[in-house]
C-alpha cells in the first residue's frame, strides 16, 4: 500500500478518533489519525481530565474545615489555585503523551495538521510544512465540538471564559459568574467556590442539571447553598457590560425585579456546538441536521465510506459515548454486522460534590411513558461507610419494572456516585432485575451496599431505613 494510502483516516484525535484509529488498527487495518492539535482532544488536554485534576484539589481545599474533626489539626492554610492548574496541566499531559505511545504500539500514523474532506476518498491535510493529500477507503469525522457563547456576552478569554480559559488558571477571580447549570457549569462552579471565590450560578431553567433527576438536582441545590453558592434558577441574563475591571450582568428572575450583579469574571457553560464548518462537508456531499453530521446505527453518513462519531454526530456530547461510537465504526468498517451502541445505557456524570450520576430513566420519564414502577431510595446517611468518610449527603434511587423487576433507571448523589453507577451499567446491559442486585452480597462496610439497600427499597423492604 502506498505512503499515502490507507484503509481507514480519522478526522481527529479526541477520546472517538483516537479509540477508533486504535480498534481499527486492531482489526488489522492501515490507519492514519489526523489532528492539528494535542492527541487526546478537548477531552484529554482542557475537558474532562485537567478539569476532574481540578476537581479533587477542590475537594481538598473544601474540606479542610473538618480535619479537625477527624483528629488532624493544621494552621495557617494556603489555596493556591494556580498551584492546582499547574498539576491538572501535568497529568493532562500524561494523557497526551499516552495517546502517542498507543498510536507507535498499534502502528497508527499520527498525521498533524488540519483535515478536510476532498472528495470521495481523500483526505487533505494541511501542516506547518504544506499540504499532504491523504487516500482512504473509509473516512471517520471525529472533529468534536467547541464551547458556545452568547449573542449578548461573547466569549473573550479574558473577562468572558469558556471551559478551556477556566481550567487554567493563573490567578484567583475574587468573584465569578457561572451562566449555565449544567454539567461543566456546576463543576467549575464547585472549584472555584473551593478556593474561595464568591460563585453565583445562573440557569434559565427551573432547576440545577436539568437533565438529571429531580431528587439529585435538589440535593446539589441544597448543598451548594450551604457551602455560599449563590444559585439562580428560572433566571434570564437580559443585559451583560464588559468592562475593564469586570463584568455587568443584569438577571432576571421569573417573577419580581431584575438582578444586579458585578463579577469579576463570567463563565460560559451553555453548551458545546459541533465542529462542522471547514472541514469538507460540502465538498463530500455529507448531510448536516441542525449542526450535527447524520448518522445511522452504524455511523454511516450518507456518502459510502463516511463515517462520523462523537459529539459531531449526535448528543449526548459525552467522551465514553464517543469512544464506544468510535469502536462501533471501526468495526463496521470491518464488516462486523453487530456493529453498533446501546443508547439507552449511556451513564452521565457531574463530578462536583456530591457528584451526580445516572443511568436509565428518570422517575418522571418513566412515568411520562406510563409505565408501572416502584420506586427505591437509600440515604447514604444510613450507610455505614458513608457515616465513616463523614460524606453523608445524597442517595441511591433505584427504578424498577412492577412486572418483572428490571431496573428502568438509577440515580445516585453523594460519595463516588461516579464509580457505583457503573455497577447499574453493567446490571442494565445485562438486563439484571432488583431482585437480582440485593441478592448480590455487596461488602461491609462500603458505599455499595446503599445499591442492594436501594434495589431492597425498590421491593418494599429495605432493611436499614
């Protein structure tokens, strides 16, 4: 095969690309990964890595009030945020460096520069040292998505952030404006009220994670206005001043007058919108539908040997989602007719504290489609590991089938929601029952045990509350 030829080009090297430049070359196939930028994409080098790196500094400095409860009496304390983005920095390095030594292990040819589709079968890629035409029979898109802004307070770096200026950064705002209760709103909300910046949440819907389940977007509520997070929701930004010093926002609430507010910085956080302008779509004939790339099961576009994934193709923006999307194209390139992703097994998320996460159903939906379940829920409260680790907010919530059991959804707030939920992963994929997981002997004492509780709860006789 020539230099130039493959039998598969990724479009980007982000948690999709890099893992289905991988699984292809598994399969036996020529692969070439094109990015402009640091291997790993958004994910690795400014998203989900250096932000959680952020995350458990928060959680130190947060809770450095109770040592003294737990025996550990310390003195003067110093926060040093910046201190806390240099090592969040390094270990996203690590991750780039990883995704390099993966790509030489497997024989995949990073290509650096900026791909476009040039017809049918060709790749053009445009580097510091000129142009470099790539010919492949399959092309996979996996150009990710970027940080949105608004029409009335764009997006500057410096008063005005998204995400990527708020991993990093050098020096403590004194104050900041989170416009977005989201995921990645919540999250930063969370780090910077850590180090001691006055944080205000605006949402313009009812309430916190709208996504989640109406229980754990309370307990988030609640805990974050006992620690001093101002949170707003059902609250409109009307008006936003960039100034020299600050920013003006002008909120308005639901009902009653309008707000005031003057911060020093404003985060972003309404959102991601897919990369899809200057990357040949048009040239290839690839359909587009409200900014995503159109895909089928298998993530065929609608031009033969076109494949796209990730957050180009469809929500939810998640990085595991677009990792296993990436194996499913890299495998139906290969022929592999069971080639595809359970949709209705994503697992989601929040990494503040407490964090959130789900997978499933919420109970409103489930009783929106009229379905007859039983609901279980177990306060980490009376968990006995939990009580130990002085972390007691949230529970486990589990929604089962009356008929035959199977659990419909999960829903956990508190102490490391995002490994139990993983537990709920694997039971659903494995079509498992409530009965089944309280049958499971889980360890004493550990935060797992409040999943069997909860399965128990969902049966109408837990045994613990």
């Amino acid at each position: 095969m020539a230099e130039n030829s493959f039998d598969v080009v990724v479009i980007g090297a982000g948690p999709g690309g890099y893992v289905a430049a991988l699984r292809a070359a598994q399969l036996g196939m020529k692969v070439a990964c094109v990015e402009a930028d640091k291997l790993g994409g958004t994910c690795n080098n400014w998203g989900c890595i250096p932000t959680k790196a952020m995350l458990e500094s928060a959680h130190y400095a947060a809770r450095l009030g109770e040592l003294a409860e737990f025996g550990i009496k310390v003195g003067n304390v110093e926060l040093d945020i910046a201190a806390a983005a240099k090592r969040a920095k390094k270990v996203a390095d690590q991750g780039a460096k990883g995704v390099a030594y993966l790509f030489k292990k497997n024989g995949v040819e990073h290509v650096k520069g900026w791909g476009r589709l040039a017809g049918r079968g060709k790749v053009v890629v445009k580097g510091e040292d000129g142009e470099r035409v790539l010919e492949a029979k399959n092309v996979v898109i996996a150009t990710g998505s970027r940080p949105k802004d608004l029409p009335i307070l764009k997006i500057d770096g410096d008063r005005v952030w998204s995400s990527d200026h708020a991993v990093f950064p050098t020096a403590m705002p004194e104050s900041l404006a989170v416009i977005g209760a989201g995921a990645v709103g919540m999250e930063f909300a969370d780090v910077y009220a850590s180090f001691g910046a006055k944080v205000t949440v605006i949402e313009a819907l009812d309430r916190v994670l709208p996504n989640e389940d109406e229980e754990s977007s309370a307990v988030v509520t609640r805990s974050f206005k006992k620690r001093g997070i101002e949170v707003l929701t059902g609250a409109r930004l009307e008006k936003a001043s960039v100034g020299k010093d600050g920013v003006k926002l002008t909120v308005q609430p639901k009902s009653g007058k309008a707000q005031t507010l003057d911060v020093e910085r404003v985060l972003v956080a309404v959102g991601r919108a897919p990369v899809v302008d200057d990357i040949g779509l048009e040239t290839a004939g690839v359909q587009v539908d409200r900014g995503f790339i159109v895909v089928d099961a298998k993530m065929r576009t609608n031009v033969p040997g076109i494949y796209a994934i990730g957050d180009v193709a469809r929500p939810p923006l998640l990085a595991h989602k677009a990792m296993f999307e990436g194996i499913a194209a890299a495998e139906a390139i290969a022929g592999d007719e069971h080639a595809g992703v359970d949709y209705d097994n994503i697992p989601s998320v929040t990494y503040c504290h407490p964090e959130v996460a789900s997978v499933g159903l919420t109970e409103a939906k489930a009783r929106e489609r009229g379905l007859d379940i039983e609901v279980g829920t177990f306060p980490f409260s009376a968990n006995g590991r939990a009580r130990t680790a002085g972390d007691t907010e949230g529970f486990v919530k589990v929604i089962r089938d009356k008929r035959y059991g199977e659990v419909l959804g999960a829903h956990i707030v508190g102490p490391h929601a995002s490994e139990l939920i993983g537990e709920f992963v694997v039971g659903r994929r494995l079509e498992t029952t409530a009965e089944e997981l309280e049958r499971a002997m889980h360890p004493h004492p550990t935060l797992s045990e409040a999943i069997g509780e909860a399965a128990l709860a969902a049966l109408g006789r837990a045994l613990h509350i």
